[in-house]
C-alpha cells in the first residue's frame, strides 16, 4: 500500500499574505464594533486612530495580496473534495478577496471623503490621493459596514468548511495553508 501523496500547499508567500490578513481582519472588526458603540469614550479616539492606520495597512495588505495571487496560481484542491465543494470554495474565495476589497477601500473613502484624518499617512508624509466628497462618504458609511458584517459570516464560515473539511473529511486541507512560514509536504504555486 503506497502513502498517500503530500498535500499541495500554497506558496509560502501566500501563506503569509493569508494570515496577515486574517490576523488584521480579526483585529479591525472587534476594534471597528469597539468604538462605534459608544461604551468607550475614555479610548474611543485612540481607537478611531489605530482602526484607520491598520485598516490603511490592511488595504495596502489586500492590494499586495490580490497581485501576487494574479501571477500565482493556487495549489489543486484536494481530489477527495467532491466537485460541488470544490465550486464552493473557490466561490467562497473569491468573495472573500472582493469583500477584503470592498471594506478596505469603502473604509479608506469614507475616511478621506469626510475629511478626517488618518494619522499614519500623515506620520508618514503620504498624500491621501482624494479629495473630500461628503455625498460619496455618507454612502461609503454603510458600504463598509455591511462589507465587514458580510466578511466577519464568510470568514465564519470559511473557518467552519475547514475544521469540517479536517476533522470529518479529511480532506487535509489545512495543512496547505498551516504553517504560515516552513512547514513539511509539498509546496504549490499560489
């Protein structure tokens, strides 16, 4: 009886594009509820300032992320995956990655368009690239919020497919993506 092949695993950048990613998510959204509930007026503005600077760096993480996966493919899914899942997740995937772009911007054009500062350009000496547009920042408001109450579900459910996926099917899919960094079995282009 031969052992079962490596699984692919995607590339190491790419893992660690994922997990910055995720880690920053999980930070801006308990952060970004946090200050727009009124129960922290004693810290609400230090965290108005560390949600825009990380949600600055989130953006310019989700824009670096998208080109290098435009030029690396990811790795094949596993084949004991049936097709329907397979559809699912790459759906899945792929919404994620247009909801990362959706908050991220919609966040950064509500800010700029309204006229508030983000003080980690600022630090930094970048120009902020729009100019003000109140009208357009109204609307922004309500687009990053329901982009990141639609994300925080998705990553939920991303999370439970593959816990599901380890655990009941075995499918071994999170070892192409854990650990972040090193790591054993086969590595795969994306």
């Amino acid at each position: 009886m031969s052992p079962n092949p490596p699984t692919p695993r995607y590339h190491p950048v790419s893992r660690i594009f994922h997990w910055a990613v995720a880690l920053g998510v999980a930070v801006m959204i308990p952060v970004g509820i946090l200050m727009t509930s009124g129960s922290v007026e004693g810290i609400q503005d230090e965290l108005y300032i560390l949600h825009k600077g990380l949600g600055t760096i989130l953006l310019v993480l989700v824009a670096a992320r998208l080109a290098w996966r435009l030029f690396h493919s990811p790795p094949p899914m596993p084949e004991s995956m049936p097709p329907g899942q397979r559809r699912t997740a790459r759906f899945v995937h792929g919404t994620l990655y247009a909801l990362l772009v959706v908050m991220t911007t919609s966040g950064y054009v509500r800010t700029v368009g309204d006229g508030f500062p983000i003080e980690l350009l600022d630090a930094l000496g970048l120009p902020y690239l729009l100019p003000e547009m109140p009208d357009v920042a109204a609307w922004m408001v309500l687009v990053h919020k329901g982009s990141a109450y639609l994300l925080a579900a998705l990553v939920a459910a991303h999370v439970g497919a593959v816990v599901h996926a380890q655990l009941f099917a075995g499918h071994g899919v999170f070892r192409r993506m854990w650990p972040p960094v090193g790591g054993g079995g086969q590595k795969g282009e994306g």
